[in-house]
C-alpha cells in the first residue's frame, strides 16, 4: 500500500510527560484519514511534529516516503497544506487579500487561481469584508483556502470543525469531501467528536494516551458496527437451518443465541421454526455503534 504519511514509534516527550508515546500511524494515498481522540490524547502534538512545527523526542516518520531526518524533508512538505488549531489568516484583510499574501510568501508567480480557490471554499462574494467580520466557519474555510494555495495534494486539519455551527459543520465537511473527490487531495484530519469524522472518513486511527490504539478502514468499521437482531431460541440447530435457506447472514453466540444480519421477517421466521419444532423465545435489535466501539476501545467516557 502506498502511505503518504506513516509514522514509526513515533514520541514526544516533556520532562517525564509522554505526549505521543510510540506512535505508530499509516495514512494510505487518496485516504480522508480521520485522527479519533479525546481532548489530550496527542492529536494536535502528531500534527505539529509532521508539520515541522516541533521536533519528534525518539522515532521517525516519512512523507510522501522522505524520512523526516532528510534535508529533503523541507521539498516534501511543501506538498502538504495544514491547518493547525487556529487558522493562520490576517484579521484585518479580505479574503482575496489574505490569499494574495500567502501567494507572495510563497512565491507563486501570479494571482491566477486566487479567484478559483475563493470559489471553491464559498467566499467567492465577500468583497471587501475583512476576516474579522467572518463567522468562525468562513474563516475556517479561509485558513483551509489558504493552506490550499500551494496547490498541495495532503491536506492536514487539526480539529476543523471545533466550535462550528451546524450549517458550518456541514459547510466544511462538504468541502472536505469535493477536495477529495475532485481534486484527489488526500486529507488527515484530527476531531475528538467521532461522530463528525463518520461522516466522511474513509480510514480511522483511534488515539489514546500517545499511542495509537487501532487503525481500521470505514469498511471494515461498517462490518463491525453494522446493526444486528440476537435471537434466542430453544435450539439454535433449526434456526440455523431456517436461516440458510432464507439466504439470511449470522452468528451462533450459542446452543440457544444467534446474532442475525438482515431485517428479518420475525412472523415468517417464526412460522418456519415452529415447523422445525423450534421456539423463538426473544428477539432484541442491538446497535453496536461507532460510539460504543470506540469506547470498547478505548475505555471510558468521551470528554467533549
Ligand atoms: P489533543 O490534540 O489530542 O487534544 P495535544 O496533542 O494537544 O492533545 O496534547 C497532548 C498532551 O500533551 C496533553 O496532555 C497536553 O497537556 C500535553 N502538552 C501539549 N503541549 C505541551 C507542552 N508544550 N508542554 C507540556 N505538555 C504539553
């Protein structure tokens, strides 16, 4: 598989406190990479150790396969976009101001373009309002504009969508998701809301104390949390039977409990167990959800 970014045991100390403790993270090609973690897990540390905001304690990590110990270190990060905790915009510029500055900065030859990236992150009709005047998402969206002005195919977001509205949420996860379709830009972005990252990863690592915890893709995610009915019968024999031959998926827990895959037709299932001399004694939907696995995973409460 090919990773843009992948980090090995990868720590950041301060004093005896281990920020990031051997961390150990791949994020593939084409990946909306979602970084799952309660407040203090690490997240914001990783991202500023791979944006050479910081140096890493002990480990390693490569981008675009360049270690971060080589010189050329500096040329594959210019590939990468970032936005880390508050957007680096001025306050007091327009929008197209703010992206005519980071043009300069970094060198580009001309401001072709500037109207195009203004379209695609909806800012295209704020004219002469200064960001100051920006609600908190549209200055979100001019921080991604602005970290998208190298044209780089990694996009890096820490935490976009903290303290963001709901139409605000919406605004940037839609744009998360056209960066990515249309314009293959991979992108890792860091929340402690899992909910949020649901809606668009394709790949998760959950983090928990410095340390990655498991790295799952959305597919395999779905399989595990996918919603199922346990049945409990007197014997789980004829179920089994009745149950392939409706061509219906499960799971035998034991002698007398099955989890079912599908919706299932109880009064049909009932009808065929009781000519199988079988008895359907409870049926209960159980939800195993994104919230619930990530809790078995890593123990406790959320703390949003
Ligand atoms: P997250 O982004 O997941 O909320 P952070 O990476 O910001 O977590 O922080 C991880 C841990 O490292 C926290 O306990 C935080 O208090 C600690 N930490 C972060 N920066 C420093 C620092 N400069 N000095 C000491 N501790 C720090």
């Amino acid at each position: 598989m090919d990773y843009i970014l992948e980090t090995r045991s990868l720590s950041k100390h301060y004093g005896h406190f281990k920020a990031l403790d051997g961390m150990d993270m791949h994020v593939p090609k084409g990946a909306i990479y979602g970084l799952v973690g309660k407040n203090g897990a690490g997240k914001t540390t990783l991202i500023r150790l791979i944006c050479g905001l910081q140096e890493p304690s002990a480990g390693s990590f490569t981008l675009y396969g360049t270690e971060n110990r080589d010189k050329a270190i500096v040329k594959a990060r210019r590939r990468m976009g970032a936005v880390v905790e508050t957007p680096s915009i001025y306050l007091d510029m327009t929008a197209e101001d703010n992206l005519k500055m980071q043009y300069r900065v970094l060198g580009l030859p001309s401001f072709e373009g500037i109207g195009e990236l203004l379209q695609l992150v909806g800012l295209e009709n704020t004219g002469r309002k200064k960001a100051r005047h920006f609600s908190l998402g549209m200055k979100q969206r001019l921080g991604i504009a602005v970290a998208l002005a190298g044209d780089p195919d990694f996009l890096v977001l820490d935490e976009p969508v903290n303290g963001l509205d709901p139409q605000g949420i919406i605004e940037i996860r839609e744009l998360i998701l056209k960066l990515n379709r249309e314009r293959q830009i991979s992108v890792l972005i860091s929340s402690h809301i899992l909910d949020e990252l649901s809606r668009l990863a394709t790949h998760y690592g959950f983090v928990d104390s410095g340390r990655m915890v498991k790295e799952i893709s959305a597919e395999e995610l779905d399989a595990v949390c996918r919603k199922c009915v346990r049945l409990v019968v007197s014997d789980v024999k004829p179920l089994a039977r009745v149950l392939d031959s409706m061509g219906i998926e499960y799971n035998i827990l034991s002698p007398t409990q099955a989890d079912v895959f599908a919706n299932v037709n109880l009064s049909g299932l009932v009808n065929a167990l009781t000519k199988e001399s079988c008895e359907l004694i409870a049926a209960q939907e159980r939800d195993e959800s994104l919230e619930s696995y990530y809790v078995n995973l890593v123990g406790g409460a959320r703390h949003d």
